[in-house]
C-alpha cells in the first residue's frame, strides 16, 4: 500500500462534510470507485494530449476485446485524421497499453505558460550574452529523462559537431555519478568557452526567452513544447517515452515546426551525426527547411499568444462541466 492509498480513508471524511459537484484526479486509481459510491463525479485530469489519446485509445482498435500491441500501434487506428504519424516497432512497443475510454471527454486546450516576472541570475545572464542571437543551442529533457551513457556521449559530440555554441542541462546518465565524469574523452578542452553542461536544474522559460537562444533540443513533453512555442526559439525533438513519441511525430510531421533526431529502425539508438544533422537543417540561414519552419513556428507564435485564446476554450469547457452536473 502506497502513501497515497493510505489518504482514502481521509479523502472520504473530506468529501463527505465537502460534498463537491467534481472531484479532479490524477494518477489516484481508488478514486472514482469512492466518488461514485458518495454520489459525486470524478473528472481524470489527464495532461497527455488529444492526439495522443486518440492514437492509443480509439475504439477502433476494439482493445477490449484483444487488447492491444506495438504491432497495432505501427499505425493510425480507423479513421485517425490523415497524418504523417508512423510509428516504429521500438517506440509502438514503449505505449502499447491494456485500456480503454468509454467516457466523455472534456478538452481544455492548451496551457499557455505565463510570462516570467523573474529575470536570469547575474551569472547566467552573462554567460548566455557572450553569444550572438539566435546561435546559442539550449538541450534539456526535463526533470525525469535520464539517458544512458553512450546516448548521452553522443548527444554531446553531436552538439560539438555543429559548431555553434550551446548550454546542456542534464541529469547525470545511467551509471554515473556526476555529468562531468560522463563526458567523452577530451570534450571538454574541445569545446572549452563554447560549450557548457551541467548536471542540475537551469530556470528553462527563462533561458529560452534569451536572445541568444536560437535552438531547443527537447525531449518533447508538453511542458517544454509549450514554452518552446511562445518563444522564438526553434525545436530539434528527441522524444523517449510516452506522449513524447506522438508529440514529436506531430512537430516535425503534420505541423512542420521542428525537427526529429533520427534514430535506428531497430534499436531506436541515435548518432552524434543525427544530432548534427537534425539542429544544422535549423539552423542553417540557407535551408529551405529550415526557413519553412521558422516561418510556421512563427504563425503558431502568434495564435498561441492571441489575446482571448485561453478564455475561448477555458470557457467552453466550464460550459461542458456544467452541463455534467
């Protein structure tokens, strides 16, 4: 028994003197079952978006009645819109999953990251304005990633490859102690001035907003998608897990606002040439690519940050709760 099944027994008390319309949850699996029993609704806050869902969970793929496989996931259910969603066997078989949704779905669209109040330390603003805008690399994959080592080695020889300068806020690899002990033979004397990594926690709205600041190596999670997007920084995906694989087909595919590392058909292992490879076609001023996406990058910009866009769907979802009471 968990922590938080130990909290059922108080939750109830709770709900009971609170007698609420809805109660929110996440990853609190007892909780519809209690909910139901005291005449309340539960609502699952899920953060995984739509297309995501809709990919994994549809009812044409009759999970109920087989289950479901990375072979199912090799492609688009029946009657997935058109898309350039397509699953290799190593990521379908990382989000093969054994369930279902029979319920209504509530979206409540994108969540905008508020503008920082918050400036960078004297420190970091100075490191980050040695360099001229828009070539500064920025490589973070979120609180939980961790990589293995020869990934993580190669990731960085593909950052030094590409020439330009760049910031790496990492978790120490697996089987490391610290990130310093992890970099390759000489890296650091190489890149020495241009090239900086740390095995710690950096402030990410607030490096991404840096001028300086021209491309976001990101794991692809929401989170950071989302604060990439209200910046005009450009994306380079190398999605691991989860939402990360669909979010990142999206990018680079149906959107055309980013670029994927290629990875192996078979071991889903990238190079240090695919990293080159991947942030060079951004960040080159003549490819074509390269200016396609800066330009759609930019259109997303400007809807994201469209005054009333939140209020829009915020207030058609209250509508929809509404109408569940």
């Amino acid at each position: 028994m968990s922590a938080m099944d130990r909290t059922e027994p108080d939750i109830e008390a709770y709900l009971r003197e609170l007698k609420p319309h809805f109660v929110f949850f996440d990853f609190t699996c007892w909780m519809p079952a209690l909910t139901r029993k005291l005449g309340i609704k539960s609502v699952l806050y899920c953060i995984i978006s739509s297309g995501t869902i809709g990919y994994l969970l549809s009812p044409a793929r009759k999970i109920l009645e087989r289950g479901l496989t990375g072979l199912d996931l090799l492609k688009p259910p029946k009657g997935f819109p058109s898309s350039s969603i397509k699953l290799r066997m190593f990521k379908a078989q990382g989000l093969a999953a054994v369930t279902t949704m029979e319920v209504p779905m509530l979206y409540a669209g994108p969540v905008v990251p508020e503008p920082q109040k918050m400036v960078l330390e004297e420190r970091r603003e100075k490191l980050l304005s040695n360099f001229e805008a828009n070539t500064l690399i920025f490589c973070a994959f979120g609180s939980e990633c961790v990589l293995k080592k020869n990934q993580f080695q190669e990731l960085v020889l593909g950052l030094e490859l590409t020439g330009l300068p760049f910031l790496v806020a990492l978790k120490p690899p697996m089987g490391a102690q610290t990130i310093e002990s992890a970099l390759p033979e000489g890296f650091q004397e190489r890149v020495n001035g241009r090239g900086f990594v740390y095995g710690g926690w950096m402030p990410q709205q607030l490096i991404l907003r840096h001028l300086s600041v021209g491309c976001f190596v990101t794991h692809c999670g929401s989170g950071s998608l989302a604060e990439a997007m209200v910046n005009d920084c450009q994306l380079v995906s190398v999605p691991h897990v989860g939402d990360q694989i669909i979010n990142a087909r999206l990018m680079a595919g149906d959107l055309r606002i980013g670029v994927e590392v290629e990875k192996g058909e078979e071991d889903g292992l990238f190079t240090k040439d695919d990293v080159n490879k991947a942030v060079k076609a951004l960040m080159d001023d003549d490819s074509e690519l390269g200016k396609e996406i800066r330009a759609n990058h930019a259109k997303w910009k400007e809807f994201l940050l469209a005054k009333g866009l939140e209020n829009s769907y915020m207030n058609d979802f209250v509508i929809k709760l509404n109408a569940l009471v």
